[in-house]
C-alpha cells in the first residue's frame, strides 16, 4: 500500500489531498509507513452539552435570482471562463422548456443554502414525469465544464449535481440538499413529447448564523481594499453555519487551524463569539484516547470525533483558546479546557528532543500547506515555539503559570534550535538537506519571534525576493506570511501581498475567497481536479482581519 493509498484508507476523504506532500523530512517509503493510532476517546458528555446549548440560529433570507447569464470561454481568465448576461431573470417564467434544453442562473452573488422553484406545464396534461439535471456553481467553470468524468482523488460525491425527477405536474420543488453556489445550471433531461416545463418563483434561499453584516471600510481605503475587504465577509458569512465550517461547498466540517483564522476575522466582524466557544468545545469534547486534539470534528447527523490529526492543527487549538480568552475575557471557558491546552503539548512534546528541536516521526501528518515541494521542518519548529509562547501566556492569565513551570527553559531551547535553521549567507531559515528557503519556514520562524523582529524581515524579505523560494498554493499560509510581514513591522510588505493575492482573485471575479489559488497556476488542484475545490473556505477569509485588526491600511 503506498502512501496515497493509506491515506485515503485511513483518513477519509480529507486527508486524501495529504499525499500531495509528506511533510517529513525524507521521501515516504510506501510499504512501512504506519500512520499514528487514531482510536476515540470517551466523548466528554458534559462539553458535549455544552456545546450542544451553543448550537445558533441560522438566519433565511430568499433571493430571487439576477440574470439569465452564458458561460463564454476566455483564456485570459485564469478559471477560463466568463458569464454573460442573456436576458432578464422575470424572463424565464415565460419561457417553456424541453428535452435538452437548459438554462444557467445568476444569482448575483456567492450564497450558501437551498433552490425552491415551482415547476408548471405547457401542453398537454404531462403524462410522465419531469427529469432534471441542477449543477450549483461557485465559479463559472463549475457550470461551463463537464463534471465527468472525474479525475479527482477525492469522492464524487462532493460535486455538486443533482438529477432529480418531479413526478406530479404542477407542483412546487425545494431541495433539501444544502449547496455552495451562485449559479446554477438547470438541463431538462426528459419529459414526453407532449408537454413542456416553465420554471416559476425560483429562489436561493440563503443560510448563515452571521446576523448583521457588518459596515463596510471606510472610504479612506482604496477601491480594491474595500472590494477584498467584503469578499472576506462573504466568506465568513457564508462559512458561518451551525459551526466555522470549512468549506459549505465540500468537507463542510469544522477543523482547527480553519476555526482558529476564521474566529480572528470573526471578533473583529460579526462577533459571533458563542459560536467560537462552541467550536472549542466540540473540539474538547471529541478526542482521541490519549487527549490529542482532533484536526477535524464531525457535527451531523451528531457531534463525533473526527479520526484524523495534524500536528500543527492541534498545537493551534491552544492559540485558538488564547485568543477566545484575549477577544472576551471569558476566563471560565478557557479555565474550563485549559487542561486539553495542557494535553496537547504534553503529547506534541514527546517528538521534541534533548535539544529542543522537533524530530517528525514520519508518521503524522504535519500540513502547513498544500505545496508539493515544501519541506517542513523549520516551519513545524517556529508554529511550535509560537504555541508554547501563547499556552504559557494563557497559563499566565488565568493564573495557572505553574502547572508550566518547565515552559520559560523549554522555550528557551526550542528557540535555540529553531535558530539552528538560520542560514547567515543565504539571510533566510532554510530546512532540509537541500537547504529549502521557503515563505513558510519565514513565516512561522518569524511568527515564532525565534530571532529580532529585524533579523526576521531580512529573512522574509529574502524570500519575498527570491525566484527560487518556495511559495505557499494556499490562503491559508498566505495569511501567515501577511501574519509575519506585520509582525516584522513590514507593513508595506503586507499590504502589498494582501492586494497582490487576495487582490488577484478580486480581479479574477471571486465573490467569495479560494480554498486553493497559485497565480502561477490558477487551475491546480491538490486533489486531482478542479471541480472538486471550493470556491467559498474559510482559511481564506481573513484581509478583513487585517484591516479591521491589525490596522492594515490600503
């Protein structure tokens, strides 16, 4: 069994993508590489309920849909398409409809949420049936491509299309599936030869537990700041569900280092901050046997314990659970999983040697990001040091310093030996035999606060100017790069990311941000194919958390 193949046996569909890269430091020998036990613990009942007590309100709201639009291809797209207006929406009522025509909706904006239409008859009385195909686009390659045949790594279950027949005519549909999407494509697959469908009161109907939207920037900002600044919010919001979803398109689950982005956003926006509590409980709730915090946690049909683990995930549920605390004040709650803090890198710290370096067993799943090429271990050391630095504050705060008491002189060693990735000729933290200079082993390093913040934007601004520095394919390390650009006093610097990459997907027509963007490769995809990457992820959602935040001014 390879790799790839354990994978996907043992972590589902997720974790599938994790063959993309191994995240040790030697290539993955196939026939010995066992992954760590995952076997769950006894779920925490009184957390549980707790988190059961926080379960929010999701909040309808119906929209029409805006235009009749056609997909027209464009190279100069980087998803190689574009919509075009056909006619108006109130057209279609008066439009009939038979085998093998179709149509495509715009509903002007990315939602996450239900179709309800009525579906009336031209022609005879209908004598059979009405068989429909409905394909949900967050993006318009999604409806102007064929989603078969499949080439993903990942389930085909996850596209999102539908057949579905209407037996009795006239009659009012409402799908009960739940879809990420702004546009849909309608293909009447069948009826009879004597009689035709028309297509009234066609809604999205929209969900999100976000109950205001919050006021847009102000006008001091530039045009581009306040257009990436929205679609942040767009992509909270409609990650916002009953927990921080990940994705409303696929995985639809909540996983650590997703929450931990999406709750900075969040405190400085909807602040929805009981739904962040109840995200941490879940976590607290559903472990593995040994306390290891799980990188993910299933909610429906009820709340369970997610199976698959990440290291820097679960040293980030300790940061997520500082900044609770520094964003409410709610010491009862952080007191209360204070003790899973604690766990977490009791367990991480059996991997940490003598000398204080983390030594990657190569048999856990280190993320970080997607790249294929990165090599990780002085990434995972700086995201370490900078755990330890938060859980020893959080233990300082609510007055339990003591139970660390190990911590100062553990830091201090750790910090020594993520210096030992310092390379003073290359001026840049390099990993690796191959001496890799990477944007995240800057980032974290500088995140970390391993070396003066000086000493860290000469590493950052080495990699920013290297051809030959391997950059991240995902938000979700982009946002650590722009994290360590403004902790390094590097504002300009991170400014200037910001509009260059959530920037570009702005000018590429998001209306929500990407799981996944490499503008040197707009059509990658780390499971295969593209049809199977959301368009809506929550690792994406945070300028809005820069300018509203970190004061990040454009």
């Amino acid at each position: 069994m390879n790799r790839r193949e354990m994978l996907l046996v043992v972590g589902g569909a997720a974790v599938a993508a994790a063959a993309v890269s191994t995240g040790t430091s030697k290539p993955a020998q196939a026939q010995d590489m066992v992954m760590e036990p995952a076997v769950a613990g006894a779920p925490n009942a009184e957390w549980g309920a707790k988190a059961d007590a926080l379960m929010p309100a999701l909040v309808e709201t119906a929209q029409p849909p805006l235009a009749l639009v056609r997909a027209v291809a464009d190279t100069s797209s980087p998803l190689r398409w574009r919509m075009e207006t056909e006619a108006p929406a109130d057209s279609l009522a008066g439009r009939a409809f038979k085998k093998g025509d179709s149509f495509i909706l715009d509903f002007g904006g990315h939602r996450t949420g239900h179709l309800a239409f009525r579906l009336e008859t031209v022609g005879r009385e209908p004598d059979a049936p009405a068989r429909l195909r409905l394909t949900f686009g967050e993006v318009p390659s999604d409806v102007a491509e064929p989603l078969y045949p499949y080439q993903g790594v990942l389930s085909s279950a996850w596209l999102p299309d539908e057949v579905i027949n209407v037996d009795y005519l006239p009659q009012s549909v409402h799908m009960p599936r739940r879809y990420a999407f702004r546009y849909v494509k309608v293909e009447v697959v069948d009826t009879s030869s004597g009689f035709s469908v028309r297509f009234e009161d066609v809604k999205a109907i929209a969900l999100t537990s976000a109950k205001a939207t919050p006021a847009p920037l102000p006008a001091k900002y530039s045009d581009l700041a306040r257009r990436i600044d929205a679609v942040s919010l767009a992509t909270l919001r409609d990650c916002m569900q009953t927990t921080f979803e990940d994705g409303p398109r696929r995985d639809q689950r909540l996983w650590v280092g997703d929450l931990r982005l999406q709750a900075l956003a969040n405190y400085a926006t909807f602040k929805q901050n009981d739904l962040v509590k109840r995200c941490l409980y879940l976590f607290a709730a559903y472990r593995r046997q040994d306390g290891l915090v799980a990188a993910c946690v299933y909610e429906k049909p009820k709340a369970r314990y997610g199976g698959i683990h990440i290291v820097d995930y679960a040293a980030l549920f300790n940061v997520a659970l500082a900044d609770y605390l520094e964003a409410t004040g709610d010491e009862a709650t952080a007191r209360e999983l204070w003790p899973v803090a604690k766990r977490q890198l009791e367990i991480i710290g059996q991997r940490i040697n003598a000398d204080g370096r983390y030594v990657d067993p190569g048999n856990v799943w280190i993320f970080i990001d997607w790249s294929r090429d990165l090599h990780k271990d002085a990434a995972i050391q700086g995201l370490l040091v900078f755990a330890h630095k938060r859980t020893l504050d959080l233990a300082r705060k609510l007055g339990l310093e003591r139970e660390v008491a190990d911590y100062p002189v553990l830091i201090d060693r750790m910090t020594k030996a993520a210096r030992a990735f310092w390379d003073a000729g290359a001026k840049a933290f390099v990993s690796g035999p191959g001496h890799q200079v990477s944007w995240a082993s800057q980032a974290w390093m500088a995140i970390g606060g391993v070396l003066p913040a000086r000493d860290c934007a000469t590493a950052l601004k080495t990699a920013l100017a290297s051809p030959t520095a391997v950059k991240p394919v995902t938000p979700y390390l982009y946002h650590y790069m722009a994290e360590a650009l403004l902790d390094s006093g590097l504002d300009k610097e991170a400014k200037g990311l910001v509009e260059s990459y959530w920037g570009g997907m702005v000018k590429a027509g998001a209306d929500t941000f990407w799981e996944v963007y490499d503008p040197a490769q707009p059509l990658s995809s780390p499971y295969g194919d593209i049809h199977i990457n959301s368009y809506c992820h929550a690792w994406s959602c945070t300028p809005t958390y820069f300018y509203r935040a970190r004061g990040m001014v454009a």
